[in-house]
C-alpha cells in the first residue's frame, strides 16, 4: 500500500507541473501541429468511420497534454451532437471544475464537471471530478455518474481512473459506445478500451506525431484494440459525424 501512495504522490506531483504548462500552451501546440505535413483536411474526411455501429454515448480518456487535446476535440463537435459525452482526464481536485468551466466557455456543447448522480445526456460533457474515481451505472432509462473515494478503488494509480469510466461506461450502454483515448503517460484506458471491444463498442485512438505523450496511445495500438489512428485535429469532427 505504501508504495502505491508513493507512486500517486509521484504521479501528481509530474502532473500538476504538467497541467500548469498546458493551461499557457494552446498557442503554441497550434503552431506545433500546423508545422507537422500530411494531416488530412477536414473537408476531406471520409464519411462516419463508425457509420455502420450503433453508438449511444462516447468517453473520452487523456493525461498529459491532454487538456489541451481535449479542447482541442471537443471545440469540433457540433452543438446538436446527440449523444452523452464522459470524460476522464488525470487531474487533481482542484482543478477538474474551473477546466470544465473554461472548456464550457469555448466549446458549443455543454460542459460541466461532473457531480454524483448527474445523468449522462446529448450534447452535454461530464468532467470526471479530480480526485475521485467515477463510475456510471444504468437507472431506470438514463446513465448516471457515480463517484468514489480513492481508497474504494486501490487498484488504480491514476486519478480519476479512465479504465474505470470506460468500463462502467460501456456496461451501463450495452457496449454501444465510442471509447476515445487521447495524449497520456502510462497505460490507463487499454483494459476499459480492450473491454469495450470485447463487448462490441468502437475505439478511437490519437496518433503518435500529434501525441504529447504517447503512452496511454501507444499501449492501444499495441494491444490490438484500437479501431482507428486519428491526428489529434481530426478526432472531434470524427466524432461529430456520430449520427442517432
């Protein structure tokens, strides 16, 4: 147990030095992914690569860099998108609701953080809160968020844990869901992604060149359960072309 404590003390300490460089670096990762050649136009996009798979709602996972990823995603997606959005991204406590609050100012959706017993719904984002683990669970005909104390889930290092959104995520829809992997160190999201496959659901990972880090990606790909390898700029409007 105490090196699990000491290996979150390590983790956070890394990631909030992280989250303060990427709260001032939106310019300058723009400049970085104009400079990188061969990325795809929007306009040239093929139709839904998921056109042919029932999807009910999406989640969405990312680490470091992914704060800025993740604006970056969510700034493509229209405002009549009709499906229900759960995000989990590695941050501390105090810092998931004034994100949540920043990203709601800039995007077309709605976006708040989440809190317990908030119901999954079209064309709104629920920001996994810092701090906690948040789980979702089906009620009645709606999908709620429930969240946890740390010490309930000790078998995750990282916080809130995306393997655990994912996976909760895809029981409570039935496996009809888009599961999105974004930036990240570490390895979080491959077993709620390799568990979203096994239950029909799609997956959609961000590429290596477009990647601050490339772990949480990478162990996708090598694990054989992403579906597709977008650049960053290009996964919002794929997910956006996500019909009802």
């Amino acid at each position: 147990m105490s090196d699990c404590k000491d290996a979150q003390r390590v983790f956070q300490e890394a990631l909030l030095a992280k989250v303060r460089e990427a709260s001032t670096s939106l310019v300058r990762r723009k400049v970085i992914a104009v400079e990188r050649p061969k990325l795809i136009k929007p306009s040239e996009l093929r139709p839904s690569q998921f056109a042919h798979r029932k999807v009910s709602c999406v989640g969405i996972g990312a680490s470091t860099g992914g704060p800025v990823a993740l604006q970056e995603v969510l700034s493509r997606i229209p405002v009549n998108f009709p499906h229900g959005i759960v995000v989990a991204i590695h941050m501390p406590k105090a810092f998931t609701g004034p994100y949540a609050d920043r990203l709601n100012a800039k995007c077309s959706l709605a976006i708040r953080e989440g809190a317990d017993g908030d119901q999954v719904k079209g064309g709104e984002v629920l920001i996994a809160p810092g701090g906690r683990h948040s789980s979702l669970v089906k009620q009645g005909n709606h999908i709620v968020l429930r969240t946890a104390a740390t010490t309930e889930y000790p078998q995750y290092i990282y916080i809130p844990s995306v393997d655990q959104m994912l996976t909760s995520l895809c029981d409570a829809c039935g496996g009809s869901m888009l599961g999105v992997i974004l930036t990240g160190m570490g390895n979080d999201g491959f077993k709620g992604m390799k568990h979203l496959k096994e239950k029909g659901g799609v997956t959609l990972v961000q590429n290596e060149e477009t990647s601050t880090i490339y772990g949480m990606p990478r162990a996708c790909i090598e694990g054989k359960v992403a579906d597709v390898v977008l650049p960053l700029e290009q996964i919002g409007f794929e997910i956006g072309k996500i019909g009802g």
